[in-house]
C-alpha cells in the first residue's frame, strides 16, 4: 500500500468511527435512529455522505428457521459501488425479544443491533458483516442493514448509502405475512414493503399479497368493482362488471332529474344529473317528487296539491275544508241532508247512514252502494210482465217446501214472453226494476243475491 492511499484511509477512519460510536450508544434511542450524524438520529447514512451511487445491500442468514434460543449467523454484504471501503448497521425492523451479540473485530454490538468501529476494506467487489443474533421465545424477526459504500478519499463527498432486509421465524414453522397498511385483508406485492415471516399474523400484515393501492380498504382482489374510476378488484381494468343507466338532467341540484330534457348514460350520477324521477320544478331544489311538503304556496312533493298536510284542517265529510293560508283560522263546510251517493252528506262520520226514504227519496228502494234499486222484485201488472201472454210472474217469497224465495231465472229473450220494455222492467228472468241511470254494477250486485237465495231450490227442481 503506498503512502497516499495509507494516508485517505487513516483520514477516513475518525469518520466511520464517529458514526460507529454514535449508533453503539443509541442503546436508549427510538429503533428509527438508524444512524447518527453529530448526536442527531439520522435515517440512514446519506445525511452525512453523500454525492455517490447507491450501493447494492444484502441481508443473510444461517439457519432460517432456527430453534428457541439458537445462535444464528447474520451476514451483511455492501456492494463497492463507490469504492471498496464500507461501513454497516444491522438491527431489526421492530423492538422484540431477540439480542445481538458482535462477534467481529471492528464491531459492536447493543441493544438494537450491530455495528462497524472500525470501517472495512473488502474484496470481490463487496464488503462482508458478519453478527449473531439468538431469542429467548419463539418470534418473527426482521433484520434491516444499513450499509455505506465510500470511495476513501477522507470526504464525505462521492459516498452512498443503502439497505436490505431479511426475515425468519425463530422457534416455529412460521408463515410469510405481506405488509397490510389499509388493513383490508391483502398484503401489497410492492418488493419495497418487506415480507415478514412469524409465528403469528403481526399487527398491518395479510397472510396474502396481490393488494394493488394498499391505501385504499375499496381495492383488493376480488373486492367489488365500484363506479369510482378505480380498479377495485385488481384485475387491471377500471370500472368494469359495473352497471351503466340513463341519468336525467337536473339543474337544481336535488337528486330528481327531468324527463324530455338531457340525458346521460353514466354507472352513478354525476354533476348535474340524477335520477329520472320527474322533477315538476327543476328550478327549486325544495320542490321534486315526494319531498317534505312545506307552508310555501308550492307542490313541494309534485303530487299535484299545494301545502297539503301543512294547512290547518277541520270538519268531516263533506264538509272537511282546509285553511286559506298556513297561519289562517279552518271554518267546515255546511252539512246537508244525506242522500244515497257514497259519501258523507251530513259530516257525521258515516256514509249513507239514513233511512232508505231519506236517502232515495220515494218508498220501495233501498240504497245499495251509492245507488237506489228496488226493496222487491218487481211483478208487473196482472201478476205477470207485461207482454208475456198472461204467463204467471216468478214466484217471490217463502216457499212451502224450504222456506227460501224461489226465483226462475231465464236467459234474456228466452221464451215465456219475456217483455222487454223498460230497462230490466218485468223480465221472466226475475230481474229487479231498475231506476233510470242505475248502474249496471247494482243490477248485478241484486242477482248475485238472489241467485244465492235460490241455489237449494234450483237444485231440487234439477233433482
């Protein structure tokens, strides 16, 4: 070695040293002082060397799966990217129960790892550590090296810093675990995150990998694809298996587009479009189908009325009646008498609830459903309808046999000279008179009745 070079690397030594000596006794620091630089924790060695490449760093270990209590050999290599000078730190990414025991000239060890006193010449192209490390209990461990390439030329300038890491299980079979920092379940594959080996799952790790945005719990393998321009089940497409619709136009701003103006074929709604749901004001954000109606003069809920429901209300029936305005005093609408309508004429609370005089205004009808038909069948004059050629009217009334009306019901126009004079006036058939502008509804409703009435005679005349 001549005496230039002996020179640069006796310069180059009280600086190696200082950081050794600094990292040795960072025995009560946090575990992220990877280094030191003047009494200051430093993340890595790059705050005091700089200018050089990145040097190649590497992390081994014999055995891999060793058992409670055995030493294991843990060997760093640094590449001489700068030049063949290198200095090291070893610890472990997290505090646990192992402990470091130097077993190198030139090393140190404490309680969070292992250190160069003296800085390293190697050979090959690399620079070799060797410590041991041993735990008391089974664990998981992961070692982190931090290593320095420096050119020797007694500056900081031209040197470069790096670092690796290993894992193994100390103690137990142990199972590979994948950093988990959106805790969904899936561990990222990204070769920057260091895979643990540990007897159990560790806190933010994943038994599996493949996570593509581990900052987002949305994207995982196989997650749900969502409308959210993502690609949330990591198969390398955005937004696919996801429903596309129409979306209407809204200018309001509330959530109910309008039919017949612009649409939008879209997987969720975005600005200024919504749901087809037929906003009747697309200019009043408080106005869009079934909103809360409001005391503002407006059809707030689209159905057609205003303030409804907010109005003070009074009366019954008839005479229910809402308020002018919604501070204004209600006054009910005048009762009249009850006639046969279906409704509540008197505001008593009961529809149709008078005598079938009142309610249909002459003797012999009774009110049925909102209409008057006849109490009886009607026989016309003669006992017999009028155009039958004096056949006998069906017979009305208990019968001798069971007690129960027997009514003949013929087919329309069938013989026996059923007249046909008169809506449903007379016919053979039985039928009931019917005043004009009766419904077709209440006819049917009074032969049901009387067909029920007369089923068990029926059947005995069959028999």
């Amino acid at each position: 070695m001549n005496l230039r070079l002996r020179l640069r690397l006796r310069l180059s030594v009280p600086r190696f040293l200082a950081i050794a000596l600094l990292a040795a006794g960072a025995a009560t620091a946090p575990r992220s002082a990877l280094a030191k630089r003047n009494g200051i924790a430093s993340a890595g060695c790059s705050g005091c060397h700089t200018g050089g490449q990145t040097p190649t760093v590497t992390v081994s270990a014999d055995p891999v799966n060793p058992s409670v209590g055995q030493a294991v050999t843990v060997t760093v290599t640094v590449s001489a990217t700068n030049g063949a000078v290198a200095g090291f730190y070893l610890t472990t990414d997290s505090a646990g129960p192992g402990t470091f025991k130097a077993i190198e000239a030139g090393t140190l060890a404490n309680d969070t790892g292992v250190t160069h006193t003296t800085p390293r010449t190697g050979s090959g192209g690399v620079t070799t550590f060797e410590a041991s490390w041993s735990a008391p209990t089974p664990t998981g461990v992961v070692f982190v090296a931090y290593g320095l390439s420096a050119n020797g030329d007694g500056s900081p300038g031209g040197d470069g810093a790096g670092s690796g890491s290993f894992s193994l299980a100390s103690g137990c079979t142990g199972q590979t675990y994948y950093r988990d920092q959106d805790g969904d379940g899936f561990g990222t594959s990204d070769p920057a995150a260091p895979v643990r080996h540990d007897c159990s799952q560790p806190f933010s790790f994943a038994p599996v990998a493949g996570d593509c945005d581990d900052f987002n719990e949305k994207v995982y393998p196989g997650a749900p694809e969502l409308c959210d321009q993502k690609d949330n089940d990591c198969n390398g497409l955005v937004d696919d298996q996801v429903t596309y619709r129409m979306y209407c136009e809204d200018k309001d701003g509330d959530g109910h587009g309008v039919l017949g103006l612009g649409t939008k074929n879209d997987c969720k709604p975005s600005v200024g479009f919504a749901d087809c749901t037929g906003d009747c004001n697309d200019y009043d954000p408080t106005v869009y189908p079934r909103a809360v109606e409001l005391c503002d003069g407006r059809d707030n809920n689209c159905n057609g009325e205003v303030d409804e429901g907010v109005r003070a209300s009074c009366g019954r029936g008839q005479c229910k009646r809402f308020a002018a305005t919604c501070t204004a005093s209600c006054t009910p609408g005048p009762a009249t008498v009850e006639t046969c309508n279906f409704l509540d004429d008197d505001c008593d609370g009961q529809i149709d609830d008078a005598d079938d005089g009142t309610l249909c205004g002459a003797s012999g009808l009774t009110c049925v459903l909102g209409r008057c038909i006849p109490a009886s069948p009607s026989t016309g004059s003669g006992g017999s309808a009028p155009g039958s050629g004096g056949a006998p009217a069906p017979p009305v009334g208990p019968t001798a046999t069971g007690g129960q009306p027997a009514v003949t019901v013929l087919p329309e126009g069938g013989s026996g000279g059923a007249s046909t004079e008169g809506r449903g006036q007379g016919r053979a058939g039985g039928g009931c008179s019917v005043l004009p502008g009766s419904s077709s509804s209440a006819v049917i409703l009074a032969l049901l009745g009387l067909l029920l009435l007369a089923a068990p005679t029926l059947d005995r005349r069959r028999r």
